[in-house]
C-alpha cells in the first residue's frame, strides 16, 4: 500500500497517507491535481470504482475540503482522496469524462455548497431545490433552524419550563436575583 | 442463447433535441404518477412512442438529513437516519452505527452482530418482496404485487415483533441492538420464510415462465458490462452484467463471513435477467435467515454500553462504511471534529447513478410504455438521491 | 303480436336498462373474482353503482372545448347504438330492440363510432398521457379489428347473412349447431379480439396506469366520466350479447343469455390475471400475427 | 419462450382456490406487538419531571409543562413531559433514557382526529385511552441509555480506616470523575434541594469538560468551602438527583471535592473573581465556622472590610471540632479557609462574645453585624444520672480529639443518638480501640445520620442498638466511678397518627442494661444566647433570633443591624445550609449597607 | 378554522412570466352550495363509499398504501381505490412530511382534483413538522396551505390506522363535514399566500387545470 502512497508522493505531491482502517485509506493532494490523480487511480492504481463525491465546509480554516471515494474492487480497499479548496472562490477542475455519475456529484456540491466545476453537465441547474433563494445550504454558517422558523409557519401552544428555573421560581423566588 | 438486446446508445454527447420542431413530445412522468419509484419525476422529449430525451428530476422528498444530522447530538441522529431510505431503513441505521463505533472504538457483542445481520437480511427480503410487486406492477401484472406485498407484509410482522416498529425499526442502535429476540421468534421466523418460500415458488411459476413479461423485459435495458465501473453501478444491476461483487462477500461485514453463500451473477444484464437475478437473491435471503437463526448465539449480552448519549463525543477522525444493500452498495461516510455533533455525514446511495446517470442513458432508444419498468428493474429509490 | 313502435321505443329503454344494470353487476362480480385470484375479498358487486353516483354528485367540473364533452357522448352513443342493433334474446319481445331493423355491418361500425369518438374528445382535453393514450388505443383497434372482421366475415359467410337474427336462427338446435362447433377456428380469432376489444391484459396498455396513467380518459371527471362508467357497461353487455350470438348460439331466455356473457366475459379475466400487458407495437404484431391467420382460415374454411 | 411460457402464468388462478391473505378487521384483529413503539405512557408519580427525555428528543416533540395537582418539591420539578404527536417519531429514546424509568409506550396506534391542535397530550396525568396498557414497549432488561451504577469511590478498607485517622475516602482520578460526571443529565433537579443552591449542572459540565478553572468559579459563586462541602456535606442534593431515581444518584458532593483538589490554593486566585474595590464599611462577623466565614468571603467579595471574630483557637466552627480527621482533614479545611483569609478577612481567634466583647460594641464599633455563633451547648440525657462523670457530650468529645487532648473514653463505649455526631463520636471511639455500641431510640431507617455514615459505622465494627429508650445511668458496681450502667427500655414502633412518622412506646418489662467506660450522649445541641442582651433589639423566640429573609435580626437604633444565620437559627443544621444563610445575610448586608433597600 | 382571515391578493399568478400565464388559470375556485335534506345525505353516502384516492406518494406515508391497497388489507371492499389522475380522485393522502418542491406538486394536484375534495394526512410531519422541524426544506403545517379533513397520528401510520382514518372520513363525509374545497374556496386568498410564502419558483412543469 505504501507503494502507491510513495507513487502519489512522487507523482502528484500527495502527502498525508492515513490507514483508516486496514482496507481503507486517506490522503490529500492539491485541488489543481485532482483531475490527474483521480485519472492515474483509476487506470493505474486500480481504483476503477467511484463510490461518491463530497464537501466538508471547514469554515474555521476557509476552506471546503472535497473527498473523493474510490474502491479497487478486485484488491478489496477503498481510499478517501482529500483536496482543500478556497472557501471564497471555490472551483475545482470537473471530473465527469472520467466516471459516468460524476456530473451528479458535481451538479450537487454546486448547490449545496456553492462549489463550481467549470465544464461539468448541468451543473447550475437546480439539483435538489427549487427556487432556493438562500446561501448554499451545506455550508456550515447556513442556520436551517433559523431559516426554518422565518419562512415556514409552526403550530402555536409549544412552551416547556426548565425544571431548574421553574423549581427557583416556585420553592425558592427569593434567589432570583 | 444470447438475446436480442435493446439498442444502447454510443456515450456520445447527449444531443438535444430540438423541441421546437414539433417532432417531439415532451412530457413529465411523476411526480404524480403511477409508473415512478416514489416521488421523482422523469421529463421524457418522445418522437413517436420512444423516448428519445430524459433527464431526471428529484429532490421531492429533500428534507435536508445531512443538514439535519450536523444539528443533532450522535444519538439523536439514530432515529434520523432510518428515514432516508423508506422501504429499507436499517442499512442506514446499521451504517450509521458501523461508522460511530468504528471512530469511538467499540466493539459490539457477538449477539449483536448476529442479531444485526439477521434484521439487514430480513430487510433485504421485505424490500425485495415490494420491489417484485413493482417489478411485475410496470409491466401490469398487478397480481404478482398483491401477493408479494403481503408477503412483506408477513416480513414486517417479524421486524414489529423483535424491533416494536414496523416500517422505521430503529433497532441497530450504536453500540449493538436494542432489544433481544422475544420468546419463540426464531420458530416465527421460519414458518414466516416457509410461506413467503412457497408463495416465492407461486410467482417464479407464474412471473418468469411468462410468454409477456419475457416479451417486455428481456432485452430492455441492457446494461454493458464496461458501464458498471463507469457509473459506479453496483448490486444487482453489475452482477446481472456478470460482475461478481457483493460487498457482503467482499469487506466480510458482520457475520456474514460465517455464512455459507455465494453471490449470483448474471449474464444478461437485461431487465428480466436482473429480475430473475433478484428472485435468485430471495431465495438467498431465505437461505441466510435460516442459518442465522442456526447460528445465532443464544445468550450474552446484545449491546454494548456506551457514554451518556447527551454529552457522547466521538473522536476527529472520519471513516466510510458500506453495505450491501438490496440496491447496491450504501454507505456512511461520517467526519468526526471532536465535539458531540457530527461534523459532515454523507449518504451514498446506488440509486444515486442508478436512477439518474444510468437511467438518462438507458431510457433513450425506450418505449415510452416502458419507461416504467425499466426504472423498476434498476430498483432504485428516490430518496436515497437526494437525502 | 307486433308491438307498436311506441311500445317497441319502451322495450328498448327497459332492455337497455337491464343491460345497464346487468353490464355494472358483470363489471363487479369480476372484479371480486379477480379480487379472488389476487388473494384479497374485493370491493362489493354493486361498488360500481356507487362509483357512478360519485362521479355524477361531483360539484364541479372542467371542459376543454366542445368536443371534449363529445368524446363520452359519442362513446355512449356507440354503445347504445351496439346495443340496439343485437337481440339480447332471441326470440323474446322485450329483448329483440331494434335488431331487425339493422345488420352487422351497422353494430360493427357502431363499435368503432364509439372509439373513434372517444379518440376525439380525449386528444381534446390537451394532456399528452391522452393523446399518448389515443395513438395506443387507436393504432390497437386497428391491430385487433383485423382478426374480428375476418372473423365476421367468416360468420357472415357461413350463414350467408348479414342480419344478426337469422345468424343466431341458424344456430339453434343444440350445440352442434354454434359456431363455437361449426367453425372453431372464427371464434378464436374472434375471442382473442375480444381479449384487445375489452382492454384487459395483456391488452390493457391503452389504459394502463403505470404506461402512462390513464390513457384516453386521463382528463375525464365528474359528470363526463360517470358517463364513461355507464357506457362501460353498456358497451360490455353489447359485445358480449354479440359474441353470444355470432358464436355461441344466442340466448333464448335472459338466463341462457346471463350464463353465456358471464362465461365469455369470463374469459378475459381468466387470462387478464395471469399475464401483464404488451406494448403496443407487441399488441399489433401480436393481432396481425397468428389470430389474423386463424382469421383468414376461418374465412376459407367458412367459404368452403 | 416455449410452451410453458404460455401454459404457467395460469397458475395464478390456484390462488383463487385458497383463502384470502386478507385480515377480516383489521383494526379490531391487529393490536400492536407486544413491544409495539405506539403512544406514550407515563408513571406520573414515578415521573420526576427531569425533561431528560426532553434533552434526548431530536425532535423537539417534549416540552415540560406544570402538571395538576402537583407542586414542586425536593426531587421533583412538578413538571410533566407532554409530548407533541404533531413532532413525535417514535423512536423510544425518552423511553430508553428516562432516568426514573417512568416513561413507557402502549401498544395502542390509532389516534384519529379533524383537529390538528389536539395531537398534545401528557402522558399519565391527561387520561388516555390506552393508559395503563400492559403491552407496548418497554426498553429491554440490561438496556438502558444512562449508567445506574455509580463509579466506586476508591476507600479505605474498614480494618485499615478504623487503624487510624487517615482520610477514608481517597478522591476520585480524572479518568473516574468524568465517567461520573457523564451520568448527569445536567436537569438541575438538585439545585433546589441545596440550601445554598449551587450550579450542580454547571460544575458537573465543567469535570466532564475537563475545565477545573470554571468548576472552581461556579462553586465559589454559592459556596467558598468546596473542599470541606465536597468531603462532609450532607449532599440533599444527591437525594433530589434524579439519576437516583432509577438507580445511584450522581457522586455530586464527590465531584465538588475533586474540583477543588485539582486546583491548588497558589491557583484559585488566577481562577476565581476578585473582590470590588473597597467600600470603607466595616462588618463584624461572630463565630468563624462556615456560615460566618461564608458570609465573610462575599462581604469581602463587595469590598468590605470584614473582622471576624472566634471564640476557638481556630477558625472553621463545627468543621474543625465537630467533625473527625478522617472524614475532613484539616489541610483541605485549612485551604477553603486559607482563601477567605487571603483576601483580607481578618479572624480574631479566641475572642468570645459577651465575654471578651459585647455585642453592643460590635454594633457601634462596626457598620453591620453578623451573628453565626452556631449550636455550642449539647443536650443532656434528661435521665436520672445524666450528671454522671462518665457521661460525657459527644461534641465536646470530638472537640478534644480535634485538639489532640487525650480522650480517656475506656474500653467499652456507648453513644447515645442516632445524628451524624452520634456516628462521628462512635467512630472516633473506635479509632481510639473502643467497642463501641450505638444506641437509638428509633429503628436504623429512622436515623437523622447520613446513610453511609450509620453503614460504615456499622461496618468499622460499632454495634447499632435500636429502639433503645434511655431510662437511667448509674453507677457500674466496682467501679469506682470509673464505668457507669446504661439503663434502657426495649420499644416498639408504634404508628400514631396516619401520616407521621411511628413513634417508640416502651415495650412494658423489657428493660435492658450495659456496662460501659463512657457514655457520650450525642441527641443535639442547643445554642448560647446568653450574649444577646435587652437592649441589642434582637429578638429571640423559641431559642432563636427571629430573622427576615436576608438574616437580619434588627435594624433597631443604638447601633448596627444585626443579622443572624446558620445552626443559630435554621431548622437543616447542616454546614450548606449555614453556608447559605452566610451567603444570604452578605447580600442583605450589601444591599442594606449601600442603601438598596432590603 | 377561524384563525383564517381573507388576506386580498392582486392576481392569482402574479410573478408567473406573461408567455406562461396561458399555461394556468386565473380564475379563483368558488363555493359550490350543498343541495339540500335526503338528496345531499345520499350523494354524502356516495362520495363516502366511493373514495378514489390519488396516486401520488408525497413522502415517506406512501410505503403503507401499498399494503393497504394490497391484498392482506384490501382497501377496495372498503370502497377506496387509488386513481392515478387527480382529475378522477376525490381523496388526497398527504404521506407526511412535504418539501416545498413536493408541495407545488401537492398544491397543483389538490387543485386539480374536483370536488368534493377530501385530505387525509398523515403522520407527525403534516401536524407540526415532525422530525424535520429544522429543516430548511419541510413545511411543518400543511393545513397553511390546503384544508385538511382528517389527521391520522404516527409515523408512519399502519395500514390499520389508515383504515380508521378513512373510517372516519367516512364518517365526516357522511355528516356533511366534508367541505374542504368549500373551504379552500373562501380562503382562497390566505391559501395562496402562505402557498407563495414558500414556494418562490412558482412555474410548474405541468399542463393546466
């Protein structure tokens, strides 16, 4: 297994090979590689089969983290591909000639997380939503909680008591300030 | 003897049709519509009665879960996440599980492995049992689905009984099951897979030795063998075009290492070989519900304990988990930061290429009649796309 | 006694009554014998009368244009019009109708007057399921009418008459003497036609719901679609009292006749639960294959 | 496609033949399984109203709502879950994690209505159909979400605890501490039961957390004698837990003390707030136990200069004499009172009042007064003999030990009482190789002592008379004075009026004695009001300062106001308490000294 | 129901664009009057005994109308029986939780079905938002936006539950409750905007109605 993490090393400045389990593995590469790396997995390494695509918003660092499942059927493994894209412009090269669902994916992180891949089928069209007018949703400063209670209308008469305060309020009022 | 097999269209670029020619029809199937697999639709541009154009449209049943899940506490996620896929929920709870306790290092006890793979094996049959229903109903043989629909019915009854739920079990609970088997159940479970047996036997004689349903499904929707990997096509669908994969033999989860089976592969890769192929991996599920029930400890504990689920934090780390599910491969693909809630849960579902990619390819060139089955015989589920 | 044409118009109207009623009742014994195959109890006989009143109580409806209230006008008229033309008993006052007043050549065109009809306020009502549903019902018609016609033809050939009442005449006198004995060959062309005529499988794609739902009538309701329901059953008990009497000896009391058109009737169900639907371009190549051949044999052989 | 093809699809029609799958009623002939998820069920008099099942429910379907016909009180809110049917998913995680296992579901699932708003309910006090169902689901034997078992605290063997003074309990690791503090449900049940109503939840949050610093903050908020409380309180609050009502309460008390170990005293300045700026008035404390020193610590806290003064040669009250080494070391009291000391508060050791200074003075001399003189006169046998030399008063007894004098108890010992001074004294005499019988009028359960008190008492080797009405001491023949008869009445418990607790009746003829070195009588104390003159204005009924709700006693001309608080005036008689009414009277002193009223 | 009040809107499909307003129609439903005494008790029992329920499985409820409409319940020897064209159906089974893109679909069909109308719905989700109170993608009260006639409690609820919500729709119908679309009539104007609050894409794929 080191082999191909020594190969993504040398080849495409890959680093950070992590076994996360013995038949699965991580590693990261730059954004810009990603479409020679998924390309050389494929057809080199063996890695033939695209289980999904991904985002993770790391706001804290300004940065989507993108994570490509792959799986090398015949060898059993899987490996999670990393790449880190700026969280204020974020695009990254379209991996849809090489796999046939990819164009999904894409079409997908698109809305969800305002991830753009140039080239990509379809990918500003509405996935998933229809006449979404708020920020891309997946990104973690998107409150669905608060837009959820702004837009659509809730039942009245919902009202709970903290058993604490309302234990001060009834055995002890005295201590309320 | 190879059979006629429906034309495929080259991976071309998809030419769109001029639609303002008039030689083209074009028409929604679904949402509202009989001849669709849960609430999707599909925009169909017809010249004549084959279709020529399509491209799906979902996220009818969006309800945003991977939001919903980075604003709950693990635990809470458990009763979310069977929700994601209807008819065959406890793939999602056990991934989702599987995924927890391989970050936070639990092991569960041996009775509860067992007790799991019982319920997904028993998942695989009830779901597949409905599909067949489906299967025969597109090409409208709706008694095939009057049938099979009470068989998973029988199904359920079991899950009601050892689980107390019968659509949503949420039974796989992290940590192990929640509940041991109820007195008696393992002698219910075999009269109940004794009769779904014979009334399989009944819709093997009358389904597949059937002169019209070979006339509609053989040959529809071929499925090349080179397109599994291109489209990440996995369960049934690869193997009716001869790809030996079935990750219950592959990662060796759960007990299934233990039990004596091997995966059904096809050659056809046409709607009837895939349906035959399904039959055949009933059969299978019967097969595996009576050696688990064999096999299965009697005694010991079924769960393993875990912290207090208000404040239970997982260790950062992240980790993909998948199942062999009746569709394919499904997976739970969970990133941990630390805290208490997940930091990025992502469902990876085969309807996902299967309803959209594959199915855009495969419905051109199609009869319009057949839209519907050809959707069914790729068993797919809307709302495991768009989560 | 000849009966005045008054009293004639009478009979007429309480024989198509009985029809009525007889043809609804038909439509829900079998659907509780098919509720029977297919493992459940099934809706209760009358649940079409019901159905009937439901539709035609509805408060509202939507039209799209003038021939779209035509389409189920039409359609009854080409039941009512099959009908009228047929001696449901034969012999009986009551029951003739107006069967010595036209030939086969006339029920035969009513048959299609109805359809093409139909045809006609469908692809009004500007849903494409419709339309889609026209061309299907419209492209199998023509597929089915193949092995009918020459069916007739044979029929008509072999009596040497077009007038339904002389054909059941010819009949009487036992079983040898049906077509069902003298010229097999005609029936079955004529009743595997009969399986495309009443739209059950695996003929049932023009209204097939999972096939695009629900063919013709997709934008039909309310009062327009309880019209469609009656003349269901008119149109029913038409053919099959046709059927009854180019093949299998009309009816010489109601009883006869109930027997008779309940077994043929029978017959659609009976291979209805067992297959699914063909495709069109299936159904046609299927109706222009061996049941129009058969057709052909029978008129040879009638001719002979 | 051969001939079968056409011939099989017939086979449909054996179906036809058979009896339909189809149920005849379904609604009356399908009940849910026995462990069927259907509507929910609770023991309302088991349920505490914790709203954990409110904190487990993703779906924000709990609210807590005040239930009728209940009141709250110690260890129970008087809050009910009502569970809206309009969020519910059926998931049982309230079921599975009810702390009191109150929480159950019915088998029932039919509940049909036009109206939406109607789908609210609270189980168990709105009567339901399905109420009292026997079937429905109940989480299984061996599962369930919380711990019942509390983490063992690590302890000194008997035989080795009774060898010596050294502290029995050990103290949690960190490793134990936060698997204890993960029991909590962070309900705040206990925070009502507490006299000086601490954070519990916050402080508990602040171990799980690993957040010493904020743990230390939180507790010194009410309470500047975590390391004592966290050894010696009588943790009212773990009775309220309600994680007790299902199993052990939370080791709350045990908590406390392990955040206040984990800081040292060098550290808790950097941790904990500092005082405001000087406001120039004066107040005088008398009496340096933990109620005074309490109120000490927050006056200073408010800037202002506190002189405390103490009758004993060291400060800490009941702390230090009446409490054994080995349940409370010194060093751990002496750091709770190293920081009060550290910010200012001056403490004039062995200065009595109303011998070496009036009351009077301390009114003119100062601008506030607080009176926390506690409880320093013990209750006599009030049986003939009584005066006996050999009977001796359990809290001078632990007073002595305190002061390393030599005890002189003998060999055989008797402890009168059934208090938590009964035990201390009986364990005390145990560690200076007595046999030790205790000796109570009621039965074990009637005890005022802490339960693991009275347990490790008993299990240090102390024999527990019961029922035992003390009748007469006299003189032990042979003895010379050097021993004494203990002289009791058998009794049985009678149940006098309904409702109250049983009272012993002496069983007629059953008359039993004992011979022993000692008696330590140890049935309460009383206080010395013998300070309090006329004309200080305070008044006293019952034996007691009369107070308002901020410990004040009087405002009266002719001096100071004088407050009052602790054993000296409240019924609990526990140092929490005194801690609180300490904390309570510094407010009102406050306020009362920067004019906002009171 | 009185919460409800008239809130006046200019125009039924204001910000449709002009070429696709031909696509839908403008004029507003009106109330249709009951007729009266026995006659409007027998065509009650019709319509009560002759549900058509439309086939479209809006969410997660679907799953239990198959083995409703299937042979271990049988729905159809209780008269009901699944329609595929809303034209011809006169019950909607709302199957829980709707996002906004299925509530367009929901609304439009609602409106295509003739009345009287009746809905049933299913489940937590259509009460109150049920599990996805905070999703951003769920409306969590479906009657804002059309009458609803029975709630049948659960998630989901069994076919057996089902079978006593039609039965007590049934009952309702019977009773001359059933007036949903009178209802939805008269409130026409607060329907359609709490509708247009939500659904901001307000073009649909679909023909006419």
């Amino acid at each position: 297994m080191n082999e191909l993490a020594k190969e993504l090393a040398g080849r495409y400045g890959a680093r950070g090979w992590h076994d996360i389990r013995k038949d699965l593995a991580s590693v990261e590469v730059d954004a810009i590689r990603i479409r020679d790396v998924m390309a050389y997995l494929r057809d080199e390494a063996g890695y033939g089969h695209l289980s999904f695509m991904t985002a993770i918003d790391n706001i804290e660092r300004g940065a989507f983290t993108l994570s490509y499942a792959l799986r090398d059927h015949d060898a059993r493994r899987g490996l999670i591909v990393h790449a880190d894209v700026d969280r204020a412009e974020p695009t990254v090269d379209s991996i849809h000639l090489l796999w046939g669902q990819a164009w999904t994916y894409q079409r997908e992180m698109r809305e969800w997380f305002g991830i753009d891949f140039p080239g990509s089928p379809r990918v500003d069209e509405e996935f998933v939503l229809e006449g979404w007018e708020g920020p891309p949703m997946m990104r973690r400063d998107f409150d669905s909680l608060a837009y959820s209670d702004a837009t659509y209308a809730e039942r009245p008469g919902r009202v709970t008591h903290d058993p604490a305060s309302h234990m001060r309020e009834k055995l002890y009022p005295e201590a309320a300030q | 003897m190879r059979r006629e097999k429906q034309r495929v269209i080259p991976p071309a670029e998809r030419a769109t049709p001029d639609l303002d020619s008039g030689k083209y029809l074009v028409m929604w199937q679904g949402p509202q519509h009989p001849g669709i697999t849960g609430n999707m639709s599909l925009r169909l541009v017809a010249e004549g009665d084959t279709v020529v154009d399509c491209e799906t449209h979902v996220g009818y049943l969006h309800r945003g879960f991977e939001k919903l899940m980075e604003r709950r506490l693990y635990m809470q996620n458990f009763p979310l996440v069977c929700r994601i896929a209807v008819p065959e929920p406890d793939f999602n709870e056990y991934c989702y599980a599987a995924a927890l306790e391989e970050l936070a290092g639990i092991v569960i006890p041996e009775k509860a492995v067992w007790l799991r793979t019982l319920s997904l094996e028993m998942m695989r049959l009830a779901s597949f049992l409905m599909w067949i229903g489906g299967q025969a109903g597109a090409f409208g043989h709706g008694t095939i689905a009057q049938w099979s629909v009470t068989m998973r019915d029988y199904v359920l009854d079991l899950f009601e009984e050892l689980t107390g739920g019968r659509i949503y079990h949420m039974y796989i609970i992290p940590g192990g099951v929640r509940g041991d088997v109820p007195a008696g159940f393992y002698k219910r479970v075999l009269e109940t897979m004794a009769v779904v047996e014979k009334n399989l036997d009944d819709i093997e004689l009358v389904m597949f030795h059937n002169a019209v349903f070979k006339m509609r499904a053989e040959g529809l929707g071929y499925i090349p063998r080179d397109w599994v990997d291109h489209y990440g096509i996995t369960g049934p669908n690869a193997r009716a075009a001869g790809v030996a994969r079935d990750l219950r033999k592959d990662s060796g989860y759960l007990a299934y290492p233990r039990l004596d089976f091997q995966p059904i592969v096809g050659t056809e890769s046409d709607a009837y070989e895939r349906a035959r192929l399904r039959l055949g991996e009933m059969y299978q599920a019967i097969d595996l519900i009576r050696q688990i029930v064999d096999m299965a400890p009697k005694d010991g504990p079924f769960r393993e304990r875990l912290p207090n689920p208000l404040y239970w934090r997982i260790p950062a780390g992240e980790t993909y988990v998948s199942a062999e599910c009746t569709r394919g491969e499904y997976g739970f693909y969970v990133v941990s930061d630390g805290s208490d809630k997940p930091r990025r849960v992502a469902v990876r579902g085969p309807s996902y290429t299967h309803a959209v990619s594959v199915m855009e390819r495969l419905v051109r060139g199609v009869n319009i009649a057949d839209v519907a089955g050809l959707m069914v015989s790729l068993h797919t589920y809307p709302p495991e796309i768009e989560r | 006694m000849e009966p005045t044409i008054i009293g004639r118009i009478g009979y007429a109207f309480v024989s198509l009554f009985v029809i009525t009623n007889y043809g609804l009742l038909l439509i829900g014994s079998m659907a509780r014998i098919s509720a029977k195959v297919q493992g459940r109890v099934g809706q209760p006989v009358w649940q079409p009368y019901i159905d009937i009143v439901k539709s035609s109580a509805k408060r509202n409806s939507i039209g799209h244009g003038a021939m779209f209230y035509l389409g189920p006008v039409f359609r009854l008229a080409g039941g009512v019009g099959t009908y009228m033309f047929i001696p449901a008993v034969f012999g009986s006052v009551l029951f003739r109708n107006f069967s010595d007043s036209g030939d086969l050549l006339l029920v035969m065109y009513f048959i299609f007057f109805g359809q093409l009809g139909m045809a006609l306020g469908a692809g009004e009502g500007g849903h494409p399921y419709s339309a889609i549903g026209v061309s299907r019902g419209l492209a199998q018609m023509t597929a089915f009418e193949v092995p009918f016609a020459l069916s007739v033809i044979a029929v008509a050939a072999q009596y040497g008459t077009l007038d339904i009442n002389a054909i059941v005449a010819a009949q009487q006198g036992g079983f040898a003497h049906w077509t069902l004995a003298t010229n097999p060959l005609a029936v079955i062309a004529a009743i595997v036609a009969f399986l495309g005529m009443s739209g059950h499988n695996p003929f049932s794609v023009v209204i097939a719901p999972q096939e695009i739902p629900i063919g013709p009538p997709t934008e039909y309701q309310s009062n327009l679609l309880g019209m469609l329901q009656t003349n269901r059953a008119i149109f029913n008990g038409a053919k099959l009292v046709l059927y009854m009497n180019l093949y299998f000896g009309g009816a010489t009391n109601i009883v006869a006749m109930v027997i008779k058109t309940f077994l043929i009737y029978f017959v659609n169900v009976f291979v209805g639960q067992a297959f699914p639907r063909l495709r069109t371009d299936q159904s046609i190549r299927f109706f222009l294959g061996a049941p129009t051949l058969v057709g052909i044999a029978s008129v040879i052989i009638a001719v002979i | 496609m051969d001939i079968k093809d056409f011939i099989a699809p017939f086979a449909v029609w054996k179906r036809a033949f058979e009896k339909p799958f189809t149920v005849k009623k379904p609604i009356d002939e399908r009940p849910g399984a026995p462990r069927y998820r259907g509507f929910h069920m609770n023991d309302a008099d088991a349920c505490v109203g914790c709203g954990t099942c409110e904190a487990i429910c993703m779906n924000n379907a709990i609210d807590l709502v005040p239930a009728a016909g209940r009141e709250a009180k110690d260890g129970d809110s008087g809050l009910r879950p009502r569970i809206d049917y309009g969020r519910c998913c059926w998931c049982a995680l309230c079921v599975d994690i009810c702390p009191s296992g109150s929480l159950s579901m019915s088998n029932e699932y039919v509940w049909i209505d036009r109206d939406p708003d109607v789908f609210r309910y609270v189980p168990g006090v709105e009567a339901k159909p399905w109420d009292g169902s026997a079937l429905g689901y109940r989480r299984a034997e061996g599962y369930r979400l919380l711990d019942e078992d509390r983490v063992p605290m690590p302890e000194l063997g008997h035989a080795e605890a009774v060898a010596s003074f050294l502290e029995l309990v050990r103290g949690y690791s960190r490793a134990q501490a936060e698997k204890e503090a993960d029991r909590c449900v962070s309900c705040g049940l206990c925070i009502a039961s507490c006299p000086a109503h601490m954070d519990i939840p916050g402080y508990i949050k602040a171990v799980r957390d690993g957040d010493m610093d904020e743990g230390l903050r939180l507790l010194y908020e009410t309470n500047p004698f975590p390391e004592a409380c966290g050894r010696v309180c009588t943790h009212r609050c773990e009775e309220a837990c309600s994680i007790g009502s299902g199993g052990d309460p939370v080791a709350i008390r045990w908590l406390k003390r392990y955040i206040a170990d984990q800081v040292e005293l060098s550290d808790y300045a950097k941790a904990l707030p500092r005082g405001a700026a000087p406001s120039g008035k004066k107040v005088a404390i008398v009496g340096a136990g933990p109620g005074g020193l309490s109120a000490a610590y927050y006056l200073s806290m408010q800037g202002h200069a506190v002189t405390v003064f103490e009758a004993e040669e060291a400060a800490g009250g009941m702390l230090r004499y009446g409490i054994p080494e080995y349940r409370l070391p010194y060093p751990a009291l002496d750091k709770d009172i190293g920081y009060i000391e550290s910010l200012g508060v001056s403490i004039s050791r062995g200065v009595s009042i109303g011998k070496d200074i009036e009351l009077s003075k301390l009114r003119t001399d100062f601008d506030a007064v607080y009176l926390s003189t506690g409880l320093p006169v013990a209750y006599g046998l009030e049986v003939p003999g009584e005066d006996h030399p050999r009977v001796l008063d359990g809290v001078a007894v632990l007073a002595r030990a305190t002061r390393g004098e030599e005890l002189g108890l003998g060999g055989r010992v008797a402890v009168i009482g059934g208090g938590n001074v009964a035990m201390d004294a009986a364990r005390t005499a145990l560690r200076h190789g007595a046999t030790v019988d205790i000796l109570y009028r009621r039965r074990e359960e009637d005890m005022p002592a802490d339960a693991d008190e009275v347990r490790e008492a008993k299990a240090e080797g102390a024999r527990l008379v019961e029922k035992a009405i003390p009748l007469e001491v006299r003189d032990a023949p042979d003895a010379a004075g050097e021993a004494a008869l203990f002289i009791w009445n058998e009794a049985t418990m009678v149940q006098k009026e309904p409702g109250k607790r049983p009272v012993p009746e002496p069983i007629p003829g059953a008359v039993r004695e004992g011979r022993y070195d000692s008696i330590i009588a140890a049935i309460g104390q009383g206080p010395d009001l013998s300070f309090i003159a006329e004309s200080d204005g305070v008044p006293v009924k019952r034996f007691r300062p009369v107070v308002d709700s901020f410990g004040m006693a009087t405002r009266a001309a002719g001096g100071a106001p004088v407050f009052a608080g602790g054993d000296l005036v409240n019924d609990r008689k526990d140092a929490i308490s005194a801690i609180a009414d300490g904390h309570r009277a510094a407010i009102g002193i406050d306020r009362l000294l920067y004019g906002k009223g009171a | 129901m009185s919460e409800k009040k008239t809130i006046p809107a200019p125009l039924a499909n204001e910000g449709l664009p002009p070429e696709e307003r031909g696509l839908f129609c403008d004029a507003a439903p009106r109330e249709y009057e009951p007729a009266r005494g026995a006659w409007e008790r027998f065509l009650n029992w019709a319509r009560s005994e002759s549900l058509w329920l439309l086939g479209f499985g809006t969410g997660c409820g679907a799953i239990e109308l198959r083995p409703l409409m299937t042979s271990r319940f049988d729905m159809y020897r209780y008269g009901i029986q699944p329609r595929p064209t809303p034209r011809q159906s006169s019950v909607f089974v709302i199957g829980g939780y709707a996002s906004v893109k299925t509530l367009k679909r929901i609304v439009r069909s609602y409106e295509q079905m003739m009345g009287p109308k009746f809905v049933l719905a299913l489940g937590s989700c259509t009460i109150n938002g049920g599990m996805y109170w905070d999703s951003y993608n769920t409306i969590k009260r479906i009657d804002q936006y059309i009458p609803v006639d029975v709630y049948i409690a659960g998630c989901m609820p069994r076919p057996e539950a089902l079978l006593a919500g039609f039965q007590e729709l049934k009952r309702i119908i019977k009773s001359g409750g059933g007036e949903g679309q009178n209802e939805y009539a008269r409130n026409f104007d607060w329907y359609k905007a709490n509708q247009k609050k939500v659904i901001k894409d307000w073009n649909m794929p679909d023909y006419n109605w």
